[in-house]
C-alpha cells in the first residue's frame, strides 16, 4: 500500500506491478504531480493526501502552500499501468548510452568526463539564472524567514499595492481587523487603505493634542495602559474604550468595571 493505510477493496486500486492505490492517491498521481494540474484539485485532497503521507500541514494557509509541500515531497512516479515513469535525469543518461554506443573507430574518442563537467557547470549557472529571476519577481520571497508583513512597513498608501494576498491578511489580523467575507484582493486593499489612513490619523490627532493645539487634554484619547498609543480599540463584553489594540489584547480584565475581557476588537473612527 503506497500510504500505508487500510482500505476496502471498492477503495483500492491494484496496478500491474502490484501497487495498490487508494483513491486520494490515485486522483494526485493523475496528474502527473504538475503544479496546474495539482491547483485544480479540491483543498480536501491535497490536505487527505499530505495527511496520508504523515506531513504536517500547520504552516499551510493557501492552497498554493499545499501543492508546493506535495511537489517539495513527490514520490516515483507511476504510469496508469504500473510502469514508472522516465524523468529528466533517466532520459539524459539514456542519450549518453546512445552517444557511447555509436562511436566508430574512424572518429576521435569523444572526453564523456569533459563534457558531463562543462554540461552540469552550465546546468548550474542556468539554473541559477532561474533562481534569481524568480527571486526578484516574487514580492514574498524577499522576506526574511518568520519575517510577518506590518502596518509600520508602509511608509505611504502606494506601498499597499506592492503587498501580497498573504501580507495584507497578516497586517489585518496583527491590528485586530477582521477580513472574513473578502473574496477578492481589492477589499483587502480597501481596508488596509483604511486602516493605514486612520493610524496616521491618530498619530497625528495625538501629536497635535500633546502640543495642546486642539485646546483638549493630550490624555483624553490616549490609551490610559501605555499611555503612548491613541485608543483604537474595544473591550468585550463590557464594551470600554480605554486602550490601544496592542494593550487591549494583552488584558485579562477591563481596567474600568474589572470585567474578565473576552476579546479587544479593533475600532474605525468614523
């Protein structure tokens, strides 16, 4: 059994080399582990198939992410009647048999030696071509590993443009900002936008109130924990404004009623 699980016989599918597949894994090995054909799959079976393999899938959020773990992990692959399939490798050092077998005495030795080291050194400088085009194409990729996107890295609304599906969903959910219900990029970009322009709004509004140019206590909308961020924030169940988002998320019980806070949720002014 090729996932080493178990399975009644209507589930499973005897190859002529004596593999057995269950149906998850017949439905990936279809399609040849192409990434096009693999992205056309449902999320349930790319999740089963990981989840067959023992793979972990914690860190996947995208379906993208997924069909990049199955190819990252792609086993041998099986024709539909058992036999495996050449890859590249297999296929070039057939040609290398061919060229060896049709040498004739009347022609001068051909160097195999020289040429596989000429061949793999121009493999390599090709390949590393590749690696620096799509380096610099892909925006996500740039980061540094565990390096989240955030709202501070934005230093104008035109840098929101710039950001990935992924990047605009982490800054949203580091300021508390529920996304649920965006099908499309441009409501994320949307509220971003929104969400930027009311943190700068505040910043300044709080900057101005410091100064006493408003004529207004600077304390009246600073967060009365840090006493440094304005208040964007409110505290459930109890329904107080006192806070910022970043204390607000750290508090077990509001300040004002001692009531045990359930969530902070993060506040548009208007």
């Amino acid at each position: 059994m090729d996932c080493k699980n178990y399975y009644c016989a209507a589930c499973l599918i005897q190859t002529n080399n004596g593999h057995s597949l269950c149906q998850v894994c017949r439905s990936i090995r279809s399609t040849a582990f192409d990434r096009d054909e693999l992205m056309k799959l449902r999320v349930k079976d790319l999740r089963d198939y990981l989840t067959l393999k023992d793979i972990p899938i914690d860190l996947c959020r995208e379906k993208e992410d997924l069909v990049q773990l199955i190819l990252f992990h792609k086993p041998p692959v099986f024709s539909a009647d058992g036999t495996n399939v050449p890859t590249a490798s297999s296929n070039q050092s057939t040609t290398n048999q061919r060229t060896d077998s049709s040498y004739t005495p009347g022609h001068p030795p051909y160097n195999t030696s020289a040429a596989n080291r000429t061949g793999s050194s121009n493999a390599q400088g090709t390949a590393g071509e590749h690696l620096v085009d799509s380096e610099s194409s892909d925006p996500e990729e740039n980061l540094a590993p565990g390096r989240r996107a955030s709202l501070s890295d934005l230093t104008c609304v035109d840098d929101i443009e710039a950001l990935s599906v992924r990047q605009l969903k982490e800054i949203l959910a580091r300021n508390f900002v529920d996304y649920k219900g965006c099908c499309e990029k441009w409501e994320l970009m949307e509220r971003v936008t929104r969400l930027y322009n009311e943190q700068k709004g505040l910043k300044e509004m709080a900057a101005a109130e410091a100064e006493g140019i408003n004529g207004t206590t600077s304390e009246e909308n600073i967060c009365k924990v840090c006493m440094d961020s304005p208040i964007d924030c409110v505290l459930l169940e109890c329904g107080h404004m006192v806070t910022c988002t970043k204390c607000g998320k750290r508090m077990s019980e509001c300040p004002i009623c001692r009531q045990y806070v359930v969530r902070a949720v993060h506040v548009f002014r208007s």
